[in-house]
C-alpha cells in the first residue's frame, strides 16, 4: 500500500478531556479512493472523518474532504477546526500568518489562529427562510413536543442541509426525547435560551439520519452552531458574543464560541485537542461489486 498514512483523533469543542465531539483525520490521502474514505469513516464510527489533501486553489493552504457515515459533505464545523489543529500541529505553516484557508467542496473557508484557539468565519447560508407548517408538525411529532412548544423554525441550511427550531428555554431543549427514526432523513437543530447569566447563553441539540431513516444524536455541531448563530443573530433573538453549550444530554460538555466582527462576519471558535495519533497500517479492500 507504500508509506504507511497517520491518522490523528482531535477532540474538538470540550470544555475537558474527552468532553467533546471526536474527529478522525487522515494525512496525506491523495492515494485514497472515495470508496476507501468512506470504508474508513464507516469502520472508525465517529461522527465524521476528514481527508487531508494538496490544495488545488491557489489561494488555499490545505484541501479537505469530509465524510459522515453515509455520505460526504461539501462543509462541517467541527472538521473544519480539527482538521485545521490538526495541519498546524503536522508542522505546517499558512500562508498568512494568523489566517488559515480550507479547501472544501464548499469553497473557500476562512479561519483565524490565535494563540490557544482557533475559529472559522460562517459560510453563506445555501438555504433559509421559515418552514412549511406541515414541515413543522412533522417535526413536533419526532421531538415528542406539542406545536405550540416550537416559537420559531427556519431552514438553516450552510451545507450538510439543516434546519432548526426554537424552544422556549435550554430546560425545554433538554428535556425533549426524540423517536428513534425520522421517514425519509432528517438533519435537525432544537435550540433555546438558558437563563440569563448563566455560563453558556444557549442550548443545542443536533439529531441527524445515520441511513434506513435511523437517527443518532451529534455531541458537539459546529455547522449548525454556525447556522443558527446566523439565524439568532440576524433576527435579534441573541447579541455576540455568546457561548453555547452542546452535548449535555449525551454527557459532554461541549462549548462553542460564537463572535461577530466588525465587518459583521460571525466566527465559530472552539477547544481543539490531539488525543491520539498514529499510522493506518492496513487500507479497507475493495472487493469489485461492493
């Protein structure tokens, strides 16, 4: 298979050991077919697994490409920061000093490096506005919730195709238990307030299908934190910046920052930690017909 490839796991968006949202990334993977990266991220079980490639944008320091379970996806928050940590930690020096590009399916994604942190710029949402009332009632039923307990719902898609609804409070979002499965896929955000001068100003949670209409809570979001930053901020519902805190129902504290510059660009930022590293010693056969 030649030169045996490393492979880091960063815990990204803890707020302490383990406390985060897992990620797998792979170095120098140009040797690596689609059908192997998606074997790998099926096999490993994390959330998501990234593949760090040469940049074909001239503008870009890295290129990367993302898969969950069952698919790929052209941007995801938490990726974009550990694959980030983990390109830096590799010896590698951005262009810009401060500033990291990344090359995704997506684009152009921007980050900024500070001395213990990093944050990415949210992108462009590909899809907003309010939700059908059918729409909504589909997803009261799945949260177990009545109607009346959803105050707002928007399409809040920046990629992976989110949309996301707002509960009265954080003990609201918490105390919702999900069915098992949603018919035809589902990639949602319940999101509510938690008292003022608390630690974290908002609660998330992220249900995503995992394949035959399952679906798997995510412990730590960084595309749909972004997302619904856009949504919260823009409509004045929250003011930057803010923390949010995800993962808790699952056990995790994870902690995401959100930022707004002056320029109005809104930044997602995060702990990002290497937990292990090491070599992927053997390639996943492909057996023609798979």
């Amino acid at each position: 298979m030649g030169p045996a490839l490393v492979a880091d796991i960063i815990d990204v968006f803890g707020s302490g050991a383990f406390s985060g949202n897992p990620l797998a990334v792979i170095h120098g993977a140009e040797a690596l077919t689609t059908e192997q990266m998606q074997a790998i991220t099926s096999w490993l079980n994390f959330s998501e697994t990234t593949f760090l490639l040469a940049p074909t944008s001239p503008a870009a320091d890295y290129r990367v490409r993302i898969f969950t379970l069952n698919r790929e996806l052209p941007f995801a928050g938490h990726p974009t920061l550990g694959t980030a940590h983990a390109w830096l930690r590799a010896g590698n020096a951005p262009k810009t000093r401060g500033t990291l590009i990344q090359e995704c399916p997506a684009g152009l994604i921007e980050l900024r490096q500070s001395e213990n942190s990093l944050a990415f710029a949210a992108p462009p949402l590909l899809r907003s506005g309010n939700l059908a009332p059918e729409h909504i009632t589909k997803i009261a039923a799945f949260l177990n919730i009545d109607v009346s307990a959803i105050k707002a719902a928007q399409h809040v898609d920046n990629g992976p195709g989110w949309v996301a609804v707002l509960l009265e409070s954080a003990a609201a979002v918490l105390a919702v238990k999900p069915a098992a499965s949603y018919p035809g896929g589902i990639d949602l955000g319940v999101v509510g307030p938690h008292p003022a001068g608390s630690p974290a100003a908002w609660e998330l949670r992220a249900f995503f299908s995992t394949g035959a209409n399952t679906v798997a809570e995510d412990p730590v979001t960084g595309s749909l934190n972004a997302s619904v930053a856009q949504w919260l901020l823009g409509s004045g519902r929250a003011t930057a910046p803010y923390m949010a805190a995800q993962g808790t129902v699952l056990g995790r504290r994870g902690r995401v920052r959100i930022s707004q510059s002056a320029d109005g660009k809104i930044w997602v930022g995060g702990a990002t930690v290497t937990i292990f590293s090491g070599r992927l010693e053997a390639l996943p056969l492909m057996v023609p017909g798979d």
